[in-house]
C-alpha cells in the first residue's frame, strides 16, 4: 500500500517532464525555472531547518555515554564513547557522520553450532555506507558540468571511479554501488518483517525517488545518449546565473533526470532527509560527557519552591527531639524571619 | 538563536559544501570553448545530432567490425560509402584534435584512449 | 474428506485465533490485567498542586477528559518543542532505519510492535504530523499522521509507562534519538491534564513533604539505622554509630532511601558504614535530604528539581565540604546530568579530595559529588583498605550493569576493580548484555509495581536470561548491581526466572571482606550466610 | 515402517508446522522472533524452538519425563507470563494433535489402526496436563514474588515491628546456644 502509493507518486512526477516537455514544449521551464525554484527551496528550506532547530535550546546535557567515563587518573577513559573534552566530541562526531559507528555497533558475529552468523543489521551499515559514499563522489563527479575548468580533484575522483575500463564510456563503479546500497535498503524495508511493518510511503518515496534518479544517470551514460556539450551548456549557465536554453537537442531522458533531482532538492528540506543536517545536532553525540567538570546553562532554568529545611524542621520538631537528632535554632530564627 | 556562533559556522560548511559550483566559477565566467567544425564540409558521416552524442559508440563499432571481421566500408544512412578509419576519414575534415576533440573532452573530463594507438593529424604533420 | 475431527473444533467459543495483520494506528491498547499500571490518585495531584481528572482508571471506557484536553496537550507539546531542542530534533530526524527497534528489552520479552523504539516514538511522531504539519493532514496515514483523539491518549498511558528510560536504543541510533528523552517529555506532557501513575506519584509525594520516597520519619530512619548496627554488632562485634545530621562533617552522604529499610538494599548500607568506619571518614547523613532516589526524574523535570533541590540546602546548612552519593541509578543519572544546569555553581563547596588518599577528584571539580564506587576504587588502589576476598568465596559473583549509571553516566570500570578486589569468583554475563548495551531489570522509572508484574518479568526477561546463562555455566548466585531499584526489582525478577540468584549491591561485598580493626572472627556474611569454611562452626 | 520410524521420518515436517502455526497466533512481530536466533538477543524464539524440537524428539523417539520435564517447565514459565488464560496458554500442545491429524490422520490410521493415533494422542494430554502443573506453579510464583517485593521493601519496619520471624538469624542464635 504504502510502496504503491510511493510508486504512484514517482510516477507522476517521471510524467510531469514527459507532457512538459514532449507535449507542451516547456523546455526553459523544466531547463531552468524549475531546478532554480528546487534549490532555492533546497537551500532556505534547509537553512530556515537549521535555524529552527537552533531556536530551542539544549537544557540539559544528556549525552550518551557508550563507554567509560574520564574519572580518576588510572582508569582508562574511552575518548570516543564518552568523550570528555570538545576535540573527543569532534572526534565522536566524526565517526558517527562519516562512518555511521553507532549503526556499525551492530555488527556482531555469532556462532550457531557451527555456523556463523551475520544479522540484518551488519548489512545495514554496509549498505548505508554504500549508498552514502557512492552519493557523495556522484555529487562531486557531476562538479564536470557546472565548472569551466574543472578542478584537478573532480578529474581525480571520476578516474579513480572508472578505473575499470568496462566498454565506451567506461562504467562508474559508484554507479553500481549506489544501485547495490539503494536496493538493499529498499528489499529490507519489503522483505525483513519488522522494518516493514514501520515503514510509511515517506520511507519508501525518497528511496524509488534516487533509484530513479541513479538509473536515469546512468542509462544516459550508458545507452540512450544526450549531447553532452548541449548539456554542459545548460548547467554552466545555470552554475553562473546566466541561464540559457543551449541549441542541441537536450533528450527527454535528461529532463526527467533534472525533474527527479529538482523534486530531490525541493522535498529534502521537507522530509526524513533533514537527519543529513539534523544528526549534527544529535544532543546524545554532540555534548561532551564533563558534566562534573563544567557547567552547562540551561536559558529558562527556573527557580522552583521547596520543602525547605526550616518547614521541614518545624513538621518534625517533636519527633527529631524525641529521637535526639540535633535541631538547628539557626535556622528556626530564618523561618520566623 | 542557541549555539549561534556554532550554528553559523554550520550552515556556511553547508552554503561552501552545496554551492560549490557556484564558487569554483566565481569571479571567471567565460564562454565555454567551442569545438571548431570543418570550414568546407558542411555534414558529417550522419546526421549532427546523432554524431554529438553517439560518436564514441560509432567509433567503438567501426574499429570491433574492422579489427574482428575485417570489414572496411561503411554505408551511411544515405547511402555513401566511407572508408571506417579514425585517422584517414575523420580526421581528414576534423583536422585538428586539439581544436575539435580536446576542447569538449577536456572541458568534460574524457579520457578516450584512442589516441593512445591513433596518431592526431597535428603529429602526423610533425612526422611529414 | 478426513475422517477425523479436529481438535480446536471444540475451542471455537475461545478467541485464540491468529490475529489479523492490522496497521499499528489500528491496534487499540490492551488494559487487561497485569498488563497496565494504576493511575493515580486524586489527591496526590492535588497536594503537588498539579491538575487532576478525579477518581478514574484507565480501563474505563470514557475518561473523564477534561473539555479542552486536545488545545491544553497540543500547546504542551509546542511548549516542550520550544523549550527542548532533542524533542524537536528527535521529531524530525528518525529515517525509520529499525536499527533500534530489536535493541528495546520490552520489544524483545513482549514482542509487542508498538515497544520498538522507533514506533513508541512515532505514537507522538505521528500526531505532531497530523496536527501541526500541512502535509501531514494531507497525506494522513500514508504520510504517518493522525489527528489526536481519545485513543491516542490511552495509547500514550499504555506505551509511554512501557519504557523504562533505560536509553538503550540511544546507543544504536546512527542519529543518536534516544527514546528515554521523548519518554520523560511525554509523561511531563501527560501531567498536564493530571494523567500519572500512582506507584510513580505516591513516593514522590513523600520524597517532596518527608524527606524520602517511603514517607520515613527522621525517628524511624534513625532507629532502622541504629537496628542495622545491632545486627553489624552481631556479625562483627563493633559497636558503630552513624552520625546523623551532624554539622561541620567534611562530607554530606546522600544514597537512596531503600538502602535504610529495604532487603537488600540494607546489606549495602551496612557496607557503607563498615566501609566509613574502617577509614575513619568525618561524614555524615541526613533526614531532612533522606532520598538519594527521584521519582521526579521520569515524572516530570520540575518535580524532579524540587526533590533534589533539598540536598544542596542541607549541604549548605551542614557546611560539609563536598557530597558523597551512594549506589543508585536514577540518582546518579539525575545528579550527573541535570545537577550541575539545575542547582550550580556550587560555590559553598569545595572540590572534592579523598581525606585518606589525597585525590583530588579532577573530573567531579565543578559539581562537587563523587560516586561512592569512585571514592572506593580509589581507597583500594592507594591500598588503604585492609580486605580479605575469601570472605566472599561462598558467592560467585556477576556485574549488572545499571542502565541509568552506564549509559547515562559511564561508570563501568570502577564498581568492576571494587569487585576484582573484594571477591575471588567474578564472571561476565554475555558481552552483549553488559556495559553500554546491557539489558535493563525492565522495572525502572517507576515501573516496579505489583499490579505490573507480568510485564515486568517479560520486560526483564532478557536480562534474566544471560543471568541464567551464567548461573548454568559458571555457578553464579549472586548478581550485583549499583542501583537500588535494580536491587529491588532485579530480586523479584530472579524470584521468578532464576530462583538461585540473590541481588546484592558491591558494597555489600566490600562491608563482607573488610577487616576491621578489633573484630571478632566472624562466621557470617551480612546477611547472616555462613562463609565458606564456617558452615560447622554456624 | 513401524509407526516411531514413520513419525521420525516425518518429524522436520511436523516441526516446522507446529512452530509456524504457533507464531501465526503471535501476531505482527513474529517474524522477528523466528528469524533472529541468537540466545541473549532474542531469548523468547531461542527457548521456544530449542523446546518445541526437544518436546517432538521425546514424543516420537523414546519418551521420558526426565528429558521433556525441564523444556515444558521453561515454556510455561515463559506462557504464564504471557498469557493470563491457561487456555491460551496451553493451546500449542493441542496444535500439535491437530497438525498431525490434518497432515497424516488417515494415513496412520490406514497403515498403523487407530490404536497408534491414540496412543500418540495420548501421550499429548499427559504433556497437556503436566504443562497445567508448571503452568499453575509459575502463576503462583508471581504471586510470590508480588508478596515478597512487598515484603522486601518494608522489610526492616515489619522486622522491627516483630511481624517477620527471622529464620536464618533464629538458626544462628540457637546455635550459638547450644
């Protein structure tokens, strides 16, 4: 139902650039008005996120502490799992951004009689790391169409990711990983019982939408040709800010591939996709563990009223002398006060 | 605003890391470099379109049916016949690689390797 | 055609059939017994100056809501977005991975979908969608959203008194959403209308007007203690005493208040004092701030303050010089992370130094509290204290660690070095039960009811488990825990699954191996058990 | 083929059936708990495979109350508290007379007589009533444990009140006398 949905979804927005374009020739709306307006909202939508998270305060620091404590001096400390000082929060925040550790927690390895065993969640970090990885050097090879001349870096990148000089064009190794990482995430959420069982159309929506969005990339490369200087042209133009409708022939594919990411752009602010900025601000990762050794301030801390010794006292008065347990006249003359 | 300091730096990363394209081209905007066609003929072997953006395959195509079956002729949609060799019927109207390949392949990070066996018509003049 | 009848033919009146594969918005609560905890009662709402909804119980079929419960809670929850940052984050940022949801003991002994973590967290997910969010009304269900309605709410009572804020998930979340936070707020937003649980609210009525969560008199508490020296005269023939609410002592020590009348956790306070005795430390105790224990914690925050907030005007008064705590999970969360924002800077204090070794406890110096097990690994490694292990050869000994003081606190090599030291058989439970991904009693956070008690033995059963594992293996029958509702609840949850284990706490075991100056032999354990080697002489 | 050696031969295939058709009564999450194997983080499916297995190779093979005691002992430890009716508590064994009464009842009866089926029967309603035993047995267990904890958490006001007697310390004292 819910990957119906998902699907129908996807469908419409893989036939919105198709009656666009094909039938009602929009191409400088689909070209450049379109991924313009996506990433104006990709951007303030996600700045407008940032701010308003920033808006509430942290009251408390809660973090949590996967591993010992910095306390006496020949005890060791573990720097990474509870941290103590700002460069061990960096450090923690490091491995759990790059290399998602807290996911990776869950690899473990059992032996069953004989046989070993590998549960679900192993291959979920292996196959978010797949996809996350293979996103980010996609991003960056695509840097070749919206620079001049492109960086030494971005020519680095793509010949490390041809490297197996498969056919002409040489096949993208990223290309297959993001398929691998995307599919298997996509079969967990349909196959293992309990994640389907909590996952909404929203779950698999932005999954379809970047598997889409990768098949298109990579059927353009592949197989159904665009004229890529036309290409270039356009994206340059787009990059500058001196947006153009190049002469060539732009192909259907590319403007369903430039739909998809502009959708891509505009939904991420809106959805699940905001744990990309969200996670940095993680209170249980990003706070050091030194409770103890500094204060934190809470902005609406308030004060709150009390049992206090003196009325305290007073209620006990006759059993605390009749026990013997001392009474405090200092503090009696505070409460007459 | 909380954390503002931290906040602000955050979202700058975010503006320098997204926006990327935009700052590698800051300040240089120039017109991308044009491939310079042949003055004389005015249509290739097919049609333009179809050449912008297939030529790589039909290259890959005319050196597999030369080298494995031997074949030397190709026919065009028209009819015409042509000689498949890189170097003596492209390059004979293309005759500058560094005016007509380099500029595109360069500009969008391709690396055919054709030129790793094919001689480009500026060496062949060198060698004359 | 088979011959045969079939067997559940006659069983067809009974409803044992399989339940349909329903969406979880579809699934009603079930408040059958043992399954629920009791609401509280009227008057105790009243006393703490908080709303009420009369004399109700959540198995009624209308409660009796008040007309503007839907306005009073959506304005809650915007207030509690606004004032924490981690309820607004933890709204947004959940991709629904499911990494969490089979790390939840309550998950794993019920098998109930709503007690993965991420689904508890979606019951109120899902609302904030459906009424604050445009998309949400929308897209409804498929979106994940839905309007607040009865419903809902009596699914909040159900699954928010079903986590036992143990964090656990928060140490698998690749995002760090822990599940324990969301819980805290939820129940400080229930409050609004005066929904609370009557186990969790009656203690923290006495905590706040006496002293202490079992509503102990200052005469009582001084005569259990003066008791519990009778009997540590008994074991070791030393006449103690306990100063109580003595001003001018170099240390106030505050521990929770089961340690004064409640089995076991009056071994542990008999080792305390064993302990305080043999080092001849100037400490003392105090009436007034009996309760190290807060139930305020996991009922809602400012209740929490209140409580605690007696502490810091008895350190004042007594002009200790800094605070000892004793062995306890809330507490010690509570006090790690909440105390220094809430009651500093601590300013009458001084930073705390061991007056027998001479450490400075560095990473307590703003705060000015130092854990009991800190204090004491720190006594063993100067070698100050004179122990005999052998005194505690007739138990085999494994370490729970407390969720509370694991994963919100990090204390785990410390209570581990005192038990290396003070006892010769100690073994490790499973490694994926310990440390920070150890397995809560399933009774924590107020939670530890009778009416309770079968969720509470499926919520423990994990943990009882590797308890079983170990006691099959390894001959273990004594588990230890540095928590007082762990001491409490753990023994009931052995009762039943593993009846050969006894809870103890460490000092317990460290007031067994002490050797006092001037003791008698003795033959006993505190508990009156005779030690190995003494069984005749008994 | 005697009628054990038919049962044996069958015996993966009335396993499985019987653990599937128990988790069909379990509801959304049993997938999860059939398919996660480890003992500590999935102890609820470990014990209930690991038992169902022992039970049926005791049933068919050599039947012995020493080897099918302590796994019927763990189940209703496990059923008592999960489920408050004993009849849903107990139901599984029940299951395991209709899975093989659906899939082979004919067929023994054809090839063994009715004479076997019975007897196999048979052997199930001692396992059904014995299960009632544990099962009573932990339902008052939690009964205990109710008291106890009461018991527990006051324990030095009623001791002190006079309202415990104290047997390990009374032992100690008499001992001492004499």
């Amino acid at each position: 139902m819910n990957l119906i949905f998902s699907l129908i979804v996807l469908a419409i927005l893989i036939l919105i650039p198709l009656i666009g374009v094909g039938v009602l020739g929009l191409s400088s709306l689909f070209a450049i008005f379109i991924p313009y307006l996506a990433f104006a909202i990709f951007f303030f939508g996600l700045i407008y996120r940032i701010i308003d998270w920033a808006r509430s305060p942290q009251p408390y620091k809660i973090t949590t502490t996967s591993g010992q404590q910095k306390s006496l001096s020949w005890i060791k400390h573990s720097r990474l799992e509870s941290p103590a000082s700002s460069w061990e929060v960096y450090l923690r925040m490091f491995f759990e951004v790059f290399l998602f550790r807290s996911l990776f927690r869950n690899l473990r390895a059992d032996f069953d009689g004989k046989r070993l065993i590998y549960g679900s969640a192993k291959w979920l970090w292996l196959g978010a790391i797949l996809f996350h990885f293979s996103f980010l050097v996609i991003m960056i090879r695509h840097l070749r169409f919206f620079v001049n001349e492109v960086p030494s870096f971005v020519q680095k990148i793509s010949a490390v990711d041809s490297f197996f000089q498969l056919g002409v064009p040489p096949i993208y190794i990223t290309d297959i990983l993001i398929l691998a990482g995307l599919g298997f995430l996509l079969l967990r959420r349909l196959v293992d019982a309990k994640v389907n069982y909590l996952s909404y159309a929203s779950d698999y929506f932005p999954l379809l939408l970047i598997i889409s969005i990768a098949l298109t990339g990579i059927l353009m490369r592949l197989y159904v040709k665009p004229d890529l200087y036309a290409i270039k042209q356009l994206t340059y133009g787009l990059a500058t800010f001196n947006p153009a409708l190049p002469k060539g022939n732009l192909s259907m594919l590319f403007y369903i591939h430039l739909f998809l990411v502009s959708s891509l752009a505009a939904y991420f602010p809106f959805s699940k996709l905001v744990h990309m900025v969200g996670v940095f601000f993680s209170p249980t990762r990003n706070m050091p563990n030194d409770n103890r050794m500094s204060r934190h301030i809470n902005p609406w801390e308030y004060p709150v009223k009390y049992v206090t010794y003196a009325e305290w006292q007073e209620k006990f008065r006759d059993v605390l002398e009749e026990a013997g347990i001392p009474i405090d006249e200092e503090w009696t003359n505070v409460a007459q006060k | 605003m909380y954390n503002a300091n931290k906040v602000i730096i955050g979202i700058i990363v975010f503006l320098i890391f997204f926006a990327m394209p935009f700052w590698l081209n800051f300040g240089k905007v120039e017109a991308l470099p044009k491939p310079e066609l042949p003055k004389e003929e005015k249509k290739c072997i097919e049609d333009t379109d179809y050449m912008k953006a297939y030529h790589m395959k039909f290259l890959d195509e005319w050196r597999k049916t030369k080298v494995r079956e031997g074949k030397v002729y190709y026919i065009n949609k028209e009819g015409k016949i042509y000689k498949m060799s890189l170097q003596r019927t492209c390059m004979k109207c293309h005759d500058n690689k560094e005016k007509f390949c380099d500029r595109c392949h360069k500009n969008l990070v391709v690396q055919p390797d054709c030129w790793k066996c094919h001689l480009a018509p500026e060496e062949v003049k060198k060698w004359q | 055609m088979s011959k045969l009848p079939k067997p559940d033919q006659l069983l067809q009146g009974l409803d044992l059939h399989r339940t349909p594969e329903k969406h979880w918005m579809d699934i009603k609560p079930d408040f059958s017994p043992g399954k629920y905890c009791y609401a509280v009662d009227p008057q105790v709402m009243i006393d703490m100056g908080r709303p009420n909804l009369g004399k109700w119980q959540p198995t009624d079929e209308k409660w009796p809501l008040p007309e503007d419960w839907k306005e009073r809670l959506l304005k809650a929850i915007r207030d509690r977005m606004e004032r924490f940052r981690s309820f607004k984050l933890f709204m947004d940022i959940c991709v629904r991975c499911g990494a969490c949801a089979d790390k939840c003991h309550f998950f794993l002994g019920t098998g109930d979908p709503k007690n993965m973590p991420v689904l508890r967290a979606e019951l109120i997910r899902s609302v904030i969608k459906g009424e604050f969010s445009f998309f949400g009304r929308l897209f409804g269900r498929v979106a994940g959203a839905r309007p607040l309605t009865e419903e809902v709410l009596k699914e909040w009572y159900m699954y928010f008194y079903q986590c036992t804020a143990c964090r656990r998930c928060s140490v698998f979340c690749p995002y760090g959403i822990d599940t324990a936070e969301v819980t805290i707020i939820m129940r400080d937003i229930l409050h609004e209308l005066g929904i609370a649980l009557d186990w969790a609210m009656k203690p923290l009525r006495n905590s706040h007007f006496i002293g202490n969560h079992l509503g102990l008199q200052p005469h009582t508490i001084k005569e259990n203690i003066e008791f519990l020296m009778s009997d540590i005269a008994e074991i070791t023939g030393l006449n103690i005493e306990v100063p109580i609410n003595k001003k001018g002592a170099e240390v106030l020590f505050v521990t929770p208040s089961a340690d004064f009348f409640a089995d076991p956790g009056i071994y542990t306070f008999m080792g305390y004092v064993l302990l305080f005795h043999h080092i001849g430390l100037d400490y003392t105790i105090s009436t007034y701030a009996s309760e190290g224990g807060n139930f305020g914690f996991f009922n809602s925050i400012e209740f929490a303050k209140k409580l605690h907030s007696k502490i810091y005007e008895e350190a004042k008064r007594l002009k200790v010089k800094w605070i000892l705590g004793g062995e306890c999970g809330h507490q010690w969360r509570f006090w790690h992370q909440y105390h220094g924002t809430m009651f500093g800077p601590f300013d009458y204090l001084e930073v705390p130094k061991s007056p027998i070794t001479g450490t400075v406890f560095e990473h307590a110096k703003y705060h000015k509290a130092v854990h009991i097990c800190e204090f004491t690994a720190d006594l063993i490694a100067h070698n100050k204290l004179k122990l005999d292990p052998s005194r505690n050869d007739h138990i085999v000994v494994t370490f729970h660690d407390s969720c509370n003081t694991s994963r919100g606190m990090g204390i785990f090599e410390e209570p581990r070095f005192i038990l290396r030291n003070v006892c010769n058989n100690f073994v490790e439970m499973p490694e994926n039960t310990i440390r920070e991904k150890t397995f809560c009693c399933g009774s924590g956070s107020g939670l530890n009811t009778d009416e309770y008690m079968e969720i509470r033995m499926r919520g423990g059963f994990p943990r009882a488990n590797a308890v079983e594992f170990v006691h099959k293996n390894y001959g273990v029958n004594t588990l230890v825990a540095i928590c007082a509702i762990d001491r409490a609840t753990l023994t009931a949850l052995m009762k039943y699954w593993v009846p050969d284990v006894v809870v103890a706490g460490v000092h317990e075991l460290v007031g067994n191996a002490l050797i006092m100056e001037g003791e008698k032999e003795r033959t006993t354990d505190l508990r009156y058990r005779p030690l190995k080697g003494m069984e005749e002489e008994v | 083929m005697s009628f054990k050696t038919f049962l044996e031969s069958r015996s993966v295939e009335i396993l499985n059936h019987w653990i599937r058709t128990f988790w069909e009564s379990f509801g959304e999450s049993a997938p999860f708990f059939r398919k996660e194997i480890d003992q500590f983080t999935n102890p609820f499916g470990y014990y209930i495979e690991e038992a169902f297995r022992e039970i049926l190779q005791t049933l068919i093979v050599d039947f012995s109350w020493e080897r099918v005691d302590p796994y019927l002992e763990k189940l209703a430890q496990i059923r008592s508290v999960q489920e408050t009716l004993p009849s849903q508590a107990a139901k599984f064994l029940l299951d395991l007379k209709k899975i093989l009464r659906e899939l082979y009842g004919d067929q023994i009866i054809e090839e063994f007589g009715f004479g076997s089926l019975l007897e196999w029967e048979d052997k199930i309603n001692c396992l059904l009533i014995r299960f009632m035993d544990f099962y009573q047995k932990y339902r008052e267990r939690l009964y205990e444990v109710r008291l106890e904890e009461f018991k527990r958490n006051n324990y030095l006001l009623l001791k002190r009140a006079g309202l415990i007697w104290d047997e390990e310390k009374d032992k100690f004292f008499d001992n001492k006398k004499h």
